[in-house]
C-alpha cells in the first residue's frame, strides 16, 4: 500500500509526505517498515518521527482545543494547509533480487513512491531461519551512531516487537542487539538497553 511519496532524502535518511485525507488517522506509525522506490533498486528504511508542518510557516492550532469531529468540520481543508511528514532512516536495499542491510548506492528521487512493507518482506529482509534462531540486525550499528540514545532505544524496542510477531525468540533479537553494543565498545549502557529492549508490548 503506498503511503506517500519522498520529499527530500539523502544516503541515510528520507521524508517522506504521507497521503492523510479528511477523517483517515495515521497509516503508518512509529517503527514502521517501509520501502522507496528508486532508480533500479527499492529503498528500505524505519519509520523514526512523524510531525506536521504549517504550509504558511505558521504554527497549527493546537490539537486538543478541540475534539476531532468538530476540528474537522470547522477546518475541512486542515490537510490541505499542513504537510504530514514521516522521518526514515534508510535500513538497506534491494536490487536484483539481493537484500543488502547496507546504505543504497544513490538517494531516491524526489516523487518516488514510498509504501509498507509486508510482513513476508520484513521477514526475508531480517533472514530469519524457520527454527527462529537467528536473525540478520546489521543496520543496528548506523541506528545506534545516529539517532540520539533515547530515539535509538524506543526505535530498537519497536524492532524488537515487530521481529517476536514471527515467532523468533525476544532474547536471540535481544542478545544480536547487545552484541553489537559491545562491538561498539558501549559496554555501560547494555544492562539499561537489555532491560528495556527485553520488556514486551
């Protein structure tokens, strides 16, 4: 299902103008998989943020001033004065049939297609086996340079839901997540991100 379309993007990260109508919520949420086409390869990437921006450079109304039934009748054309954006962090690519966990050889394009990924997509992306004892995490290292600790962990926690929902044991996503801290040298903070990754929904 696409979902919008990017609006600037680099190696690393894209925005993406999510396609919201009057009286439809959100179709993605924070943690989302999504993936972009590009020119002879898709994009694949997270979901990090999601915001809105004023068009006129003005600041919204604020939200709670009023319920949304009446916001929406009193504003119908809100969607229309307000950009809906989504914040993604690239993950990989896919070309040729390959799936590589590393940055895409050019950025998309502006206007390219962004949709969700399907479940069967996530899963051979990850290369879970069907014993559901490993799974492929090399992203994890761009995730933990560049997004801030507490972004990064509730992003990591995300993941970690998403990959249990394939029956693949929460401590082996756990335990792959750690092991890269430790690469990394951040040996202090692994007991904090293995108590807060290891809690369930």
């Amino acid at each position: 299902m696409q979902i919008g379309e990017v609006i600037a993007g680099s190696l690393s990260r894209v925005d993406v103008q999510v396609q919201i109508k009057p009286k439809m919520e959100w179709p993605i949420v924070f943690g989302s998989f999504v993936k972009v086409k590009a020119e002879g390869f898709d994009i694949i990437g997270i979901i990090t943020d999601i915001y809105y921006e004023p068009l006129e450079g003005r600041r919204p109304r604020p939200r709670w001033l009023e319920e949304k039934a009446v916001l929406d009748r009193i504003y119908p054309d809100i969607h229309e004065k307000f950009l809906s954006i989504a914040e993604v962090v690239v993950l990989g690519y896919a070309m040729n049939e390959q799936l590589n966990q590393d940055l895409p050889p050019t950025p998309p394009s502006v206007h390219s297609a962004v949709t969700l990924m399907s479940d069967r997509e996530i899963l051979k992306f990850h290369e879970i086996d069907l014993e559901g004892t490993r799974v492929k995490l090399d992203y994890v290292y761009r995730i933990i340079e560049e997004l801030k600790p507490g972004r990064c962990i509730d992003l990591l926690k995300a993941i970690v839901d998403k990959l249990e929902t394939f029956k693949l044991p929460r401590n082996v996503v756990v335990g792959e997540i750690t092991s890269i801290y430790l690469a990394l040298g951040e040996e202090k903070v692994i007991p904090m991100v293995s108590s807060r990754l290891a809690q369930g929904k």
